[in-house]
C-alpha cells in the first residue's frame, strides 16, 4: 500500500473548500484525487 504525503498549502485549501466554500467532502475529495476518509479526518482536525 503506498502513502501520499499532502503539503500543509493542500490539506488547507481542501479544508477551505470543505468549510468556507460549502462543497461536500466527497466533492472535494473526487475532485482533489484523495481519499474522503483522510478529508474527513483534515476537516475533524
């Protein structure tokens, strides 16, 4: 199994576009190409 690591600038924007933006984590994450579990736990975060 491999393992991304995601820069501090990325995890924030998706988290924005979760939030401020109102769009859905599963959007974001189809449109980013991550995984919604790992957007879900940035957002928790």
């Amino acid at each position: 199994m491999s393992y991304q690591r995601y820069s501090e600038e990325f995890r924030s924007e998706a988290i924005k576009q979760v939030t401020e933006r109102g769009h859905s984590v599963s959007d974001v994450s189809k449109r980013l190409g991550i995984s919604g579990k790992s957007l879900y736990a940035w957002v928790s975060a």
